[in-house]
C-alpha cells in the first residue's frame, strides 16, 4: 500500500491498485510455494499461528501464556517429546517404530535409583548405566525380535513395553521413589534446577540428530533402507546394523528423556495404568506432524522438533486459557488432524511440483 | 559352426566348450539350480573372456535371470562350480562378490527414490570426512561422471523419484562403471528405454569395452542391439546354454529363426498333448 501512495501520490484510490495486488499476489504465491518446498516452513508457521492465537486469547484475560514461567511449563512438557521423537524419526524413516519407548523412559529412572541406592554406584555412573543399559539393551531386544526373528515392529515393541511396564511396577511395587540424595548434585545437569535444562538438550540433541540423518553415511543408509530395502542391500548397505543402531539410539534417548524428567519432577514415577504410552504416543505424533512418512524413507529431525513444539503449545495453551480438561482432547485431536491434513495436502502438491 | 535346427536343438544342447587356456576371467561350470520342484537351470556352462561383452538372450523363464542372480551371490547354485581368474569361489554374499570385482545392476530396482542422484551414485561407498559425508566432492564427482556419459540431469542433488526411468537406469549403471568392477552384469539394461537413453546406455558399454579391463554380461531381448554391442551371443533355453558363437558368425535372421523354432516346436508338443499325437507344426 505504501508503494501505491509513493507511485502516485494524487489517485491513491484506483488506478495503481491492479499493480498492488498483483504485488501481493505475487508474494502469497512465493510464500506458499516456499511453504510447498519446506515441508518444516508449514509446521512453523503452525507453531507461529499458536502462539500468536493464545497470546492473543490470553492477553484478553491474564497475561499467562508466553510469561516466564509458562515459557517452563512448555519446555517441560515440549523437551521429552523432542528427545524421544529423535529417536522415532530416525526409525520410521527407516521403516520401524516403537511403541516401547515410553516404557523404558518410565523404567529408566527406577534403574538408576536401583543402582546407586541398593548397588551403591556413584551417581555419575549409574546415570549413565542406567540409561545404556536400560535405553540400549531393550533397544536391542526390540531389534533382535524384528530384525533376527522377523516380527514386525509394531507388534515386538508392544510385548517388551508391557513386559518392561510390569517390571518398573514389579521393582517400584507400584510406588514412587524419591531421587537418590547422592544424585541431587549432578541432576542439575539434567534439568534439576533449572526449568530450561531440558529444552537446551533437547535443542542440543536436535543438531546433533540433523547432523546425523542429513550429513553422515549412517543417516543416508537409514533414509535407504526405508525407502528401498532392496536396493539398499544390493548396495551393500547393512540392514540389520542400521535398524539395531536405530532401536538401540531410541532407546537410550527414551532412558535420558525419562531420567530428566525423574530430575525435574524431582521424582520416579511409576506410570502406572498405561500412562507411559503417553511420551511414545507423542512422540510418534509429533514425528508425523513434522512431515515424517508413516511409510518410511523421510523424514526430517526439524520437524519432529516443531512438531514437538505444537503439541506442547497446544497442551499448555488450552490449559492456560482455561479449556476445562475434558474437552480438551477433542480440540487436541482436531488440532493434531488439521496439522496433518495440511502436511499429506501439502506434500501432494510438492510431488506435483516435483513430476513437473 | 551348424545352425542349430529345431530337430537337433533338443538333443544337442551343448555349447562350445570352454577354450583351454584361454584368459577367461569367469567360468561357471554345470551350474544347476533348482526352486523346489521346479529347475531352473540345469546344466549351464558359460565362459567370460577380459575385455569381453557377452549376450545373453532366451526367453522369459528361461533362467537367465537366475544365472545372473547366482554369478553376482545374490542366490548360490545347486551344483557345479564357478571359477574366478583361474580359481574356484564361493561367494557369500553380493558384498562378497562386489569385493571380488562383481558388480551387477538391476532393472532400476537399486535407486532409492528419496535420495538425491549424488547420494544414490555414491550409497555405501560414500566420500567421508569423518564423520561427515563430502557432499561437494560426492557432487562433484557425480556431475563429471554423468558429463562424460552424456546423461542430462537438471540437478545431481535433485530426487531420483524426480527422473526418468531411463535416466535412473543410466545412473545405476553409471554408478556401476565408476565402482571399479572387473566383471559388470547387467540386468536388461535396455528395458523402458527410450530411443537416446538406449543409446546411452550402449556408448557406456562402448566405452568400458575400449577400457578393455573390463567384461561385461548383457541380458536383453532386443537381438539387434544385443549383436551390435556384444562380442558373443548365448543363448539360454530351459535352463540350459543352447547357443554360443561370435556376433560375427551369426545374424539376426538365425537368433529369430532359432527362437521361433523352439516356440513352434513348444507348441507343437502343446498340441500333441492335447491332442494325444497331434502332427508337429513345421
């Protein structure tokens, strides 16, 4: 519009105007085909339209959504769901998932406290063990009973999570634990202390996943086994070690994501009554909502990221402004289903612009 | 130097036996395999000289396929043996064979869509710094590569999913040219080509001929193409090598005379059956 007073200063009304919305035409359509080819510019603009709809509603009443303190509130919630759907990604764009995770991010936590009050390890150590150990081994188990014995994975990580889920509530006798007094110091480095421990690794691990899928042979084989398995062998790529690193990396992130949270709720927490779906069921969403294929052979880290941040935005925002919780599902999976049919729409038309 | 006839090609099989001395790098010797009650090959004696380029035709189900698939290790035979560079193998494994200078393309089934042309012309063989993947000099490479075959690509960074599937056939093989394979085997190279990328395609093999170090094997029914490009000709029937002779010593006219010459002589036993004694059709 400023363009139009500028050019001709007298007729402001009619004559230019052709010439403006053309301009603005123009943009739209840059902006949409930069929206088409981007496949992470349409979650962030969702996120972006979040925030700017509950800081709105918000602002209306009291002034919550965006302060301080609901900035950790989102990042408590948003940070796990980012760490597991790292791992997430990286097997549903190699052709896997696990529905398992959740569980060992739930079990996790009881290991450590096992380790370092009954086996005295110090806490340092037995973090870490825990998390190998846990994350890890039932990732390999996870791999061995789909890679080694050919169930699919769908089905192998539903039997070990409810193995592993009757185990934390078998060891925990279905109570919580405290956190190991020799393990306080050092769960500041696990987002103890501070409310935005978690988000940092979390925004940490996303760079270094990037890094992983996009830049090193060990992300080009995982995005070739799941686009074309076949090919991928006859290439000489290594299935079977690409889907055991994979479940073995989702694991361990599980293990980390479920120790953070122990540490920020200062608290292990049992899970009982299937509650430990919830982190996987999220993070598996949240993957999807980022543009990766249920299919497998793509996906991106970015993406899962911001489609970690809309769940949390949508979490948090219809609590801070005041959406009772019991319908709050309803517009959660409303939300979730809009996010997805602008991504499958979305990624027809950018095939379309690809064939042509 | 008989031309095989319908009468004597059934009880004839045999092809020339393997000239002693010769510098065969490959010889697979009776090779016999069989899928449960079916046999696929029976008793198939071939020979690759260095430098060579070997045809081979035969109708579908022939078996030519699945000699392919044993000499590259993707399947292992029944019986016989196969010989590389003068000593007998075993291989394990397609990566175990590609170790040993076997390199094999399929029919465009190797691309992987969503990988870009570079990262698919370089998959498990990629540049490295570790631990990050070269992308400029995997680029660079890529584009110098497809240049001197001649393939045009808008972009090697674009998806194959994006191309052509002579273009993705030109790429598969490309990659394969450039993975320093002494024995190239190509899967109908030629299938779903169109008239300039099948030109492509044949240039490549042109060249590696030139190259001179290294033999490839054809498998394609197009006999024109197959007598233009290739030094010798096999022919695969019923899992058993039923002709073999030198491009120049035969013709199209005698490969089509040969090959409608064994449909004739299936239909006629067709009719027979039926018929319980029917005449032969010839």
């Amino acid at each position: 519009m400023s363009n139009t007073v500028q050019r001709a200063p007298g007729v402001a009304g009619q004559q230019p105007e052709p010439g403006t919305t053309g301009n603005v035409w123009r943009y739209l359509r840059q902006a949409g085909l930069f929206m088409a080819k981007q496949r992470e510019a349409t979650v962030f603009l969702v996120v972006v339209l979040l925030i700017v709809y509950f800081g709105l509603i918000s602002s209306a009443g009291r002034p919550v959504f965006f302060t301080k303190p609901d900035l950790v509130n989102l990042s408590i919630i948003a940070a796990p769901i980012m760490i597991i759907a790292y791992g997430e990604v990286l097997l549903l764009i190699c052709g896997e998932i696990d529905l398992s995770v959740g569980f060992i991010y739930a079990f996790t936590p009881f290991i450590m406290y096992f380790l370092i009050t009954y086996y005295h390890f110090p806490a340092f150590l037995g973090i870490i063990v825990a998390i190998l150990l846990v994350g890890g081994g039932i990732g390999w188990v996870n791999a061995f009973l789909t890679v080694t014995l050919g169930l699919p994975s769908f089905v192998a990580t539903l039997g070990t999570g409810f193995i592993i889920g009757g185990l934390t509530l078998t060891m925990g006798h279905g109570e919580q634990a405290p956190i190991p007094p020799s393990a306080l110091g050092i769960g500041d480095w696990f987002g103890q202390a501070n409310g935005f421990a978690q988000i940092i690794w979390a925004a940490i691990l996303l760079v270094v996943f990037h890094i992983l899928l996009r830049q090193t042979p060990w992300g080009l084989h995982t995005i070739a086994v799941g686009g074309n398995a076949l090919g991928a062998r006859e290439a000489g790529v290594n299935l079977a070690r690409i889907k055991f690193g994979n479940f073995m990396l989702t694991g361990i992130l599980g293990g980390l994501a479920g120790v953070q949270t122990a540490f920020q709720t200062n608290l292990i927490d049992t899970y009982s009554g299937g509650a430990a779906y919830q982190p996987m069921f999220y993070a598996v969403a949240a993957a999807v909502i980022g543009g990766t294929a249920m299919l497998g052979g793509s996906g991106t880290m970015i993406g899962a990221f911001l489609g970690a941040a809309v769940l949390a935005i949508l979490i948090d925002g219809f609590a801070v402004i005041g959406v009772s919780a019991f319908p709050l599902q309803i517009f959660f999976g409303g939300a979730i289903l809009i996010a997805m049919i602008a991504n499958v729409q979305l990624a027809r038309l950018r095939v379309q612009g690809r064939v042509r | 130097m008989t031309t095989d006839n319908g009468d004597t090609a059934a009880q004839v099989p045999q092809a020339a036996d393997p000239l002693a001395g010769a510098p065969d790098v490959l010889r697979a010797e009776h090779i016999g395999k069989r899928f449960g009650a079916v046999t696929a090959l029976r008793d198939i004696n071939l020979r690759l000289a260095r430098g060579e380029v070997l045809g081979l035709l035969g109708d579908n189900g022939a078996g030519k396929s699945t000699l392919l698939k044993i000499l590259c290790g993707f399947q292992q035979q029944d019986s016989g043996r196969i010989v590389l560079n003068g000593q007998e193998v075993t291989f394990k494994s397609v990566d175990h064979a590609r170790s040993l200078g076997i390199d094999v393309v399929y029919q465009d089934l190797a691309l992987v869509n969503q990988l870009s042309v570079y990262h698919n012309m370089f998959l498990n063989r990629e540049k490295v710094r570790w631990p990050l993947l070269s992308n400029r000099t995997m680029k660079r490479l890529t584009r110098q590569y497809l240049d001197e075959v001649g393939i045009n690509i808008p972009s090697v960074e674009s998806d194959v999913a994006a191309l052509s599937g002579g273009q993705r056939q030109a790429i598969a093989v490309a990659r394969a040219v450039h993975s320093n394979a002494k024995i190239l085997l190509l899967d109908e190279p030629l299938a779903a080509m169109g008239a300039k990328e099948g030109a492509i395609i044949l240039d490549l093999v042109r060249d590696l001929k030139a190259r001179g170090d290294v033999s490839v094997v054809i498998i394609a029914h197009n006999y024109a193409q197959v007598l233009e490009i290739c030094d010798r000709v096999n022919l695969i029937q019923q899992g058993e090598i039923t002709f073999d002779k030198r491009s120049a010593d035969t013709s199209l006219a005698e490969l089509n005379e040969i090959v409608v010459e064994e449909y004739r002589r299936a239909l006629a036993e067709r009719h027979r059956q039926l018929a319980g004694g029917g005449p032969a059709a010839s």
